[in-house]
C-alpha cells in the first residue's frame, strides 16, 4: 500500500467517523476530578443521543436534568479522538417495563448543536 492510498484511507475512517452516531460513549465526572462515569450512547427516534443508568446507580442522585457537564465523547473509529463536548442533561425516565426495564434513561443534548451538526455528528 502506498503512502498516498493509506492517507486516503485514513481520510475515509475519518469521515466516516464524522457521520451521525459515530460517538459510541461517552465519560464524565460529576464531582470533578473523580469519579469518572463511562456510558455506552443508545440512540432513538424520539431521543437522538441517550445513556441508560441503573435505577440503583451512585450517580443517578447527582444528575439533574438541565444541568450543564462537560462529556467526553469517543468514537467508533479510533484513529479519530476523542472530543470534550458541554453537554445538557435532559429528560430522566425511569423504565418500568421493556428492554431497561430497571433503569432511567437519561437524554444528552450537546449545548451547541452546530457543533455536532456541522461535523455530522449530531442530528437534532
């Protein structure tokens, strides 16, 4: 492979990575510096970028919906890095029945959507 065709590669992870629902997880800390919280990202129709806490999580008490953390994101390809992102909670649901069943749901909506939009990371 020559150098020309492995930076063409590259640029395709790359762009790739950069289409929507490339963010696999994502990790923050509520009570700075530790402990650091780590989520896998679920996406839905009517919820774009989600995690899923057990009811019973340590850190369920400590989020509030509205309030302001700065997440880090990684990506599915990991030729990209991973990017620091203020993000908004939003809505907290408690699941009593179906798949999380047990746990809430909790909405992540990035405080600057332009950000993930222009990148294509990001559909609102």
């Amino acid at each position: 492979m020559t150098a020309i065709e492995m930076n063409t590669d590259t640029v395709t992870k790359v762009k790739q990575s950069m289409e929507p629902g490339a963010f696999y997880s994502v990790e923050f800390a509520v009570d700075q510096p530790h402990p650091l919280y780590q989520f896998k990202i679920w996406r839905s129709e009517s919820s774009p970028m989600f995690v899923v806490v057990k009811a019973n999580s340590a850190v369920l008490p400590k989020l509030k919906a509205g309030s302001v953390l700065n997440m880090t994101y990684y990506s599915s390809n990991t030729q990209c890095p991973k990017k620091q992102i203020e993000t908004q909670i939003g809505h907290i649901t408690s699941e009593r029945e179906g798949r999380f069943e047990g746990h809430c749901t909790i909405a992540l909506l990035p405080v600057n959507p332009a950000n993930f939009q222009n990148q294509g990371l990001f559909q609102a």
